[in-house]
C-alpha cells in the first residue's frame, strides 16, 4: 500500500463533497470568507464544520480563553488548550484542515473600533456571541446591514436549536426581535429568547439546575453545538452556491432532537405580533429579574 502523501492540495482534501457539491461550487466555497463572532460551543463547532466544507478565509472573534468549565460543549477545549486564546486555538484547527486558509483574528472580539476591520471582504456572517452579548449584537447586525452582508445565528436550546437568518435587505435583527430604544438587560432577554425560541419546547424538560441570570450562566449540552454547525454550514454553503432558496426572518426554523420536534414558521410581525406579545408577558412573569 503506497503512503499517504503529507503534501497539501485543497481538490484532494475536498474531493469527497463532489457529488454533493459540483467543482464549480467547490471553487466558490474556496473564494468565500465567513466571519464568525464568538468561538464558544457553537462557534468553534461552526468553524470546524465550516473548515471541513472547505471554506477558504476567516474572520474569527472572540475575547476569552478556554477553561475547564467549556469542556461539555466546546469544541476547542481541552487540557492542552486550558488558558490559551479561543481564536489562537482555532486558528491552529482551521490551518490542521486546510493550512492554504487565510484566517484573521480579533482576539478582543468585535469593537465600534474594529467592526469594519472584521467584516472587511466577508460574505456572510454567523452570530455566535454569548446570549447576553446585546451590545455586540447591535453593533454586528446594523453593520452588516450597513454593508449588504447576511447574517446567520442558531442559539442552541436545550437539545435543539433554531435558525434565523437575516436577509440585509429583509427585515432588520431590531424589527424582528421587537427591541425599542431604552430597554433594560431584562426586557433585552425577554424579546430574544421570544424571537429565538417561539415555541418554548425545552421548557418540557428543563430544570433550574445551572440557571444564573445574574451570574450570566445558562445550561447547556454539547449535543446542540453539533447539530448547529451542520445546520449553519449547509446555509452557509446554500447562500455561496445558490443551491436552494433561501429562507430568511420572518421565517424561523426550529427544531429538538429530544422532543423529535421540527417546526418551520413564518411570524409576520416577528415579535410584535399578537400572540408573540402575549409570550413575553408571560415570559416577564417566569424569568427571574437580576439583581442590580
């Protein structure tokens, strides 16, 4: 049996999504640049998927390092990386995959001072920032819009997901999560998780065990990350390549693995509508309030 060559060439690597995938989408999956802002459970995940589907440059955000506490659902955690830097980290993964990867990184994250830097050259953006990142997201969403660029997130909940993705000339992040001027962390996350989570399926079997609103923890489980990442490098790969329409808010899609529920739905007035007004009293009354 002859060795295996240890030499790199992006068609061998990738040949295995031909069929699947024609040369001419290979190519442009080769050309595009995705940025992705936070690294965490889903976005370390996304970058892997992302890499394996062959994707050719990288904008890569985030601020911390990895500790022990990550090792249930990041993909980059482990005791050899303990300390170092989430980009640092996934930098080395993406060059392990394809080491022809043009791969920037903005180790304090995203910043009023270097947005325009991190979404320079990029053709689509996935939004993996932590749930109470509210004043990232803003900053992300509006220049992204700004720039004509589409923006995907998929929160994990529970063992499930949903998929939103912006459209930059559809309804804006601010218009569909219903956020006003002048709301407080609390209402902030009461209109997200309505606008992420419309059907509060996990509610089913979720405990109060690993809930700290105000230490900013929420419960999670590694299965979500995975199921998020193929969910995200499909679409990702859908907008590059064209191969099927493209969905965008105000149609969401949900899903749990757990429940084995899917559901895929249209809320024309995203969260302002009726029904979705009546979810965030609701919410309001079961969502402890941090302390100030």
């Amino acid at each position: 049996m002859a060795e295996p060559s240890s030499v790199f060439d992006y068609f061998t690597a990738f040949h295995r999504n031909l069929g699947f995938l024609s040369r001419a989408d290979q190519e442009k999956l080769r050309a595009t640049r995705v940025a992705i802002a936070g690294l965490g459970g889903t976005g370390g995940a996304q970058v892997h998927a992302l890499s394996r589907m062959g994707i050719g440059a990288f904008n890569l955000a985030d601020p911390d390092i990895f500790e022990l506490v990550n090792f249930n659902r990041q993909i980059g955690a482990s005791m050899a990386t303990i300390g170092r830097a989430k980009t640092a980290v996934m930098e080395e993964l993406v060059h392990g995959i394809n080491p022809e990867a043009d791969v920037r990184l903005f180790e304090k994250g995203i910043t009023p001072e270097n947005i325009a830097r991190f979404l320079d050259g990029v053709d689509v953006v996935v939004d993996s920032l932590d749930f109470y990142c509210f004043k990232e997201r803003f900053l992300l969403y509006r220049n992204a819009r700004e720039r004509g660029i589409w923006v995907l997130t998929s929160p994990p909940l529970g063992f499930g997901y949903s998929l939103l993705i912006f459209d930059p000339t559809g309804m804006s992040f601010e218009e569909y999560f219903a956020f006003e001027d002048g709301m407080d962390e609390f209402e902030l996350s009461v209109s997200l998780i309505a606008g992420i989570a419309p059907r509060p399926w996990l509610m089913r079997y979720q405990t109060p065990d690993g809930l700290d609103p105000a230490g900013h923890q929420l419960p999670s489980v590694g299965a979500a990350p995975f199921m998020i990442a193929g969910a995200i490098a499909t679409e990702v790969m859908n907008l590059v390549t064209r191969r099927q329409p493209t969905i965008s808010v105000p149609e969401i899609i949900q899903f749990d693995a757990l429940l084995r529920r899917f559901r895929w739905a249209r809320y024309r007035w995203g969260m302002r509508g009726p029904l979705q007004r009546l979810k965030k009293v609701l919410l309001r009354r079961k969502l402890p309030r941090r302390e100030s």
